[in-house]
C-alpha cells in the first residue's frame, strides 16, 4: 500500500507545480427549485482540490465565514437543495487504488481523522467503482463531512479527498399549498445562510412576502407623509397621504386656494381641478413638485431592483446591486470570470491585492472577484432590507422607520402635530400614529361619540341601566332605564307604592324597595288584605247541636242559629232572617178593617 499511496503523492505533487490554480466558481445566490435535481461529484485530485479560503468560497475572508472548516487542501464545498440525488464517482487511477467514503465528525474532516466505530458510517459497504448514489439518510438539512479512505488509512484525506456538503431547505411558505415566497418574491441562499429564504420584490417584506407596502416609494407629493394599510387588493387603494397644510388631493398633488398655488407654482401653470383646488402643470423642462427644479433623467428613478441611478452627459447610467445587470438592472446574471475576457480555461486566482482573472495565454484581467457584500451580515436594523450599491449599501426600511440603517422610529405625532380631541392622547406607532380615547369618545382623531355612558360611568343611579342614545356626530345623550321602585332621569327617586293605598280592609301598609307590604287586621290575609278568613272553617269554632255556624264580616268573630224545620211553610205570619238562613215565627197580626 505504501507504494501506491507514494506514487500517488508524487503524481500530486508534480501537478502542482504547474501554474493552475482551482477557484470553485458558483453563483452568489442560489434560487431554489422546485424539481429534484442530480448532482455528479468526481473524486479525483486532478482538479477541483481547493487550497485557501478565498479558493474554497469565492472570497477574501470578508464574508461571515464562521463556522466553516477551513483545513485545506479539500474538494470545492457543495452545496445541495433538500431532496437533490447526490451521485458519487471516481476518476480511474481511485479506481483502481481502491477507496471508501466515509461520514465524519467536524473534527475529523478538519483532522483527517477517524474515531470511534466506523462500519456504519460508511457511505457505501464497498469501494467506488460506478457512479453510486448516496442515501437519503446521509442528506438530511444541516453540514455533513466525507472523507476517503485507503484500507482505512486516512492519508487520502490530506491530499484533498475531503468533501464538505451542506444541504438546506426552504423557509419560503407558510404552507406546502401556498406559492413560495406568496408569488412576490424569489426564494434564494447565499453561502453564508443555513436555508433559503425570501428575497422580496419591490413594495413588498414579511417572512414570506405576504405585506404589501405602497408607500415604499412615497407616492405622496409635496412632503406629504404616506400611511400604508397593508392592503394587497389591486381593486382597493393600499395608502393614504396626510398633506401638510394648503395641500390636498390623493396624493398631495393640488393646491388649496388660487394665491396659495401661485405663491408655489414657480415654473408652471395653475388649473383648476375642484371649485377650491388647483394643480400645478409645470413648463418644459421642469418638473416638481410643484415644479421647482429641472427635470432630470434619474427622476424619477428609471433603475430596477433597487440599482442607483447616475447622470451621464448621455442621460443616465445604472449602477446594478449583485446579481443584477442590464441597463435598468432588470436582469439577473451570475459573476463568473467569463464575464472578463477570459473565454477559456478561466480561473480566479486569489492575490494579495485583488482576484485576477488568469487566462490559457497567461494574461491577467484585474478585477475579476466579486465584491465584498456590505450586506452580509445585514446592518440594516428593525427587519428592513438590505441592498448592497458597489462600496456602499442602501436599507429600504420598513413603514414607520427612518435612519441609515432604519435605526430610527417616526414620531408620527410630533411630525404631523396630530391633536386628538376631547381629552384623547396620541401615541405614535410604527407606520403612523393611533389616538388613545377617553371613555366613550371613537374616531382617529376621537371626535365622535361611541358610547355616551362611557363618558359619565355613575350618570345612572339605584342600579339602573344606562342606554346610550346619541349618534357619532352628536352631542353625547343617554337615557337611565330604572329598576322597579324608582323614576326621575337618573333614577335618583325611590318610588312610595304605598300611595295607592293597596291594603284593604284596613290594612297598614309597609313601603319597601320597590314594593310593599301589607300588614293585615284579623280575619283577614292576601297580599292586599281582601281575602275574609271563614271564622266557621277554624278547628277550634264550634256551635251546639242542633245549630248552625255564620261567619260574621268583623274579624273572626261568627254566631250559632237554630236552622229551620223542613216542613216548615213560610206564611205570612213568618218572616225570613235571610242573613241567618233561620225562620223567627211572630204573632199573628190582623190587618183586615
């Protein structure tokens, strides 16, 4: 084995002093896609060994690069979208030597080590001899180190046969239904990030591009402030514009008052647009507004996906973020030397000054690296985003912040000296400002009514129910819906049920809240007094034989009387005590003449 292994160190040897040197080019970016994809890694060491970081990633060390092992020589890094096939190969010369992958520790891929137990981290239970595809098991999201080994001898490893791969997913959809990034963005990684995530376009933010900001790009003129209510329905006006004074209109665009607009319109015309508005038109080669300066080329700006506009005695230029180009950056590329006049056998050579571009007849393009990305990390604070300008970056904040990196809150309520009404106070949230009410007052600005009984919490008294009456524009009104035993507008008076004179036959009556009570003589009980207590039905009333029980209209007072013979014929000599139900017999009287 010691044989082979030297003559393959010294065939390595002799390839590296020729002048060839391997950068591993990739885009900046990578945009996720939606079908699986077969990716071919070759392990040789001919070509593809990277030697430095600059070599490995494409950069000068300005990048966040942490994290990423950077013992070398190694195969270039690779990258992989979850779900891809990975396919492993050999070149023959392996071949024929004979080499196993193996899955390692962090450490060990640094190292070229191997620890622990290995016969289940094999990649395949034997040597690489076709193209092999590697198991699911292996490609799970996250870094993951293979390296080769020679009869388990790792010294393959330390020539470059070490590969690290890194294998992410997309954070790019609230759902598996949804569209990625909501249809208004692009779903991207760069070296650096561990998944891909939105890259959102223009008016657009959120996780997943879901909020809509027309007021990224302030439609409103004339130094009008522009409040965004999120809306993405196209049908729908997504903004509003507060106008400072003599402005008005949609977008701030009119003048309040003919001598206001004049005063104003220094290079244009006033037109009429509503009975007391006007609209300044500017004259050629003007613009505003309201038509205060020239007109110029990059006004507004022509440059896309957020490139920076430059006069030029021609008209403009547009200075492209990365990845873009085109002359209104309307068009991705991807930074490679053949972007130079390296057309062949291109090769970025990490220098000490700068990257070069090293062609097959030895010339040398400068400038051939990609610039550092002022954006990675982002200094841009309170989620907005970042977009890199050449040396300079430029933050798009968020709605409602302000600053270089967004690191400011608009005080909404100080700028546009909002004056909440009826005792409200006014505090400024992000992206605008929100009147606190007092009780019972509603509106932005609380000028109307909600609930008058909010305003006056003890209006009603006793326990009674305040009812609101008023409408928003008028003045607070309320009614008081009593409990029973009081009246009057706030229920202040209790009610005497007693002056009906309820109780009969005498009965004292009692005056409770909200109702009464009667207090009844003998003889006599209800809730008024008016039922008579059968003085003849208690147990303890008795007559003697022969007799009748009448009860009497007084109290429980009743007599005995004597009843009637049944054959007894009721003549005129008799008269009928028919309160007694008894016949009393008188003498005989003669009223004959």
């Amino acid at each position: 084995m010691g044989a082979s292994l030297y003559h393959l160190i010294a065939f390595f040897v002799a390839l590296g002093t020729i002048h060839c040197q391997t950068v591993c080019n990739r885009p900046a970016s990578l945009e996720w896609h939606l079908k699986q994809h077969a990716v071919q890694v070759n392990w040789t060491l001919i070509g593809n060994i990277c030697t430095s970081v600059s070599e490995c990633w494409d950069s000068q060390g300005g990048d966040d690069s942490s994290g990423h092992p950077f013992n070398f020589p190694q195969i270039c890094p690779l990258q992989l979208q979850h779900g891809d096939k990975l396919l492993m190969s050999a070149d023959e010369t392996l071949k024929s030597y004979g080499i196993r992958l193996l899955n390692v520790s962090k450490y060990d891929f640094e190292n070229c080590s191997t620890s622990g137990l290995i016969k289940d981290q094999f990649l395949f239970p034997h040597n690489i001899n076709e193209s092999a595809q590697v198991e699911a098991k292996w490609l799970v999201p996250g870094h993951h180190y293979f390296i080769a080994l020679h009869e388990g001898d790792p010294q393959l490893c330390k020539l470059g046969l070490r590969l690290n791969v890194s294998v992410k997913t997309q954070l790019c959809q609230g759902s598996p239904l949804l569209r990625l990034c909501s249809g208004s963005g692009i779903c991207q990684t760069d070296l650096w990030e561990g998944a891909y995530h939105c890259r959102c376009h223009h008016h657009y933010s959120g996780r997943f591009c879901e909020k809509f900001d027309a007021c990224l790009d302030n439609p409103c003129e004339n130094k009008g402030v522009c409040l965004s209510n999120g809306s993405t329905d196209p049908n729908h006006r997504t903004y509003k514009c507060l106008c400072p004074p003599h402005f008005t209109g949609v977008n701030c665009s009119e003048v309040i008052g003919k001598e206001n607009c004049e005063r104003v319109c220094e290079n244009g015309t006033c037109v009429r647009v509503l009975p007391t508005s006007f609209k300044c038109v500017c004259d050629t080669g003007v613009s505003g507004p309201p038509c205060a300066k020239e007109s110029a080329p990059c006004h507004p700006n022509p440059c896309r996906n957020g490139g920076l506009c430059e006069e030029s005695p021609t008209g403009f230029v547009c200075h492209c973020p990365e990845g873009f180009g085109g002359l209104f950056c309307d068009s991705r590329v991807d930074f490679d030397c053949m972007s130079y006049s390296c057309q062949e056998e291109q090769i970025c050579n990490a220098g000490e000054r700068a990257s070069e571009c090293v062609c097959a007849d030895g010339n040398v393009v400068p400038a051939c690296r990609r610039q550092q990305n002022l954006c990675i990390p982002s200094p841009c604070l309170n989620n907005a985003t970042c977009v890199s300008r050449g040396n300079d970056y430029v933050c798009r904040c968020l709605r409602g912040f302000s600053g270089k990196n967004c690191e400011e809150i608009i005080d909404y309520c100080r700028l546009l000296n909002i004056n909440c009404l009826n005792e409200g106070l006014c505090l400024s949230v992000i992206g605008g400002y929100q009147c606190v009410c007092t009780p019972g007052w509603i509106g932005e600005f609380c000028q109307y009514v909600g609930n008058a009984c909010l305003m006056k919490p003890n209006s009603c008294l006793n326990g009674a129910t305040c009812i609101t009456t008023s409408q928003p524009s008028s003045p607070p009104q309320y009614t008081c819906k009593c409990l029973p035993g009081f009246t009057g507008t706030k229920c202040e008076t209790e009610i005497n049920e007693c002056d009906s004179g309820p109780c009969q036959h005498n009965g004292t009556c009692s005056d409770l809240l909200g109702r009464y009570k009667c207090q009844c003589p003998t003889g006599f009980l209800g809730t008024n007094c008016e039922v008579d207590i059968d003085a003849c039905a208690l147990p303890n009333n008795t007559c003697p034989p022969k007799t009748q029980c009448l009860d009497l209209p007084d109290g429980l007072e009743y007599t005995c009387r004597v009843a009637c013979p049944r054959n007894f014929q009721v003549g005129k000599n008799i008269l009928m005590d028919y309160l007694s139900s008894s016949a009393i017999l008188y003498p005989h009287v003669n009223y004959s003449s």
